[in-house]
C-alpha cells in the first residue's frame, strides 16, 4: 500500500514539474516585442541587431556580446526571449542594451 501512493507521489511530482516547465516555456513565448522607441528601451540602447550598437554612445559594448549571451536573457537562444529589465516584453536573442551582464 505504501509502495503504492510512493508510486503515486512520484508520477503526480513528475507531472507537477513538468506542467511547471511547459508554464515557464509558455510564459516566455508570450509578451509583445519590445518597441524600439519604448522610453526605457531607448534610454538604455536597446537594438534587436547587435552589430547595429552606437558604441560612441555606448562604449561598454564589446564584440560578441548580444542579449542571447546576457545573464538577464531568459530565452532559450532562439529569436526571441523575456529579458527581467523590460517585464513582460520580448527582446530579440541578437539584441543589446547597456544592462548587457555576462553570462557566468
Ligand atoms: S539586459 Fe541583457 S537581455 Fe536584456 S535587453 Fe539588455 S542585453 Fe538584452
């Protein structure tokens, strides 16, 4: 008996875990994507194409840096995904902006 509802707690966390991630994957597919003259977007320079950056004006940028490659990326490296500086908007994973963090 016991074996049987251990059985059962680990198929139902299973599935909790799973519903959870597909949530996740669903929450970051969804989000408009971030306008270009959005006030925050343009005070921090945000481009969807990296290699388009103003680096007179934003001279932290350095080569190879995009937002796929940012620790505050939450895609998954494909097109787009949500970035924690612009909630609920999407940025494009070749993007940049001034808050770009490395990766770890
Ligand atoms: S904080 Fe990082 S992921 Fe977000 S827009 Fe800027 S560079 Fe891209």
């Amino acid at each position: 008996m016991n074996k049987l509802i251990t059985r059962r707690r680990v198929l139902l966390t299973g599935a909790i875990a799973t519903a959870a991630v597909a949530v996740s994957r669903v929450a970051n597919a969804e989000g408009v994507k971030l306008a270009l003259d959005d006030p925050q977007a343009m005070a921090l320079g945000y481009v969807e194409d990296a290699a388009t950056v103003d680096r007179a004006k934003f001279p932290r940028m350095q080569d190879g840096q995009n937002c796929v490659g940012c620790a505050l990326y939450q895609g998954d490296g494909e097109g787009w995904g949500a970035c924690s500086i612009f909630p609920g908007k999407q940025v494009a994973a070749a993007g940049w902006c001034n808050a770009f963090a490395p990766k770890a």
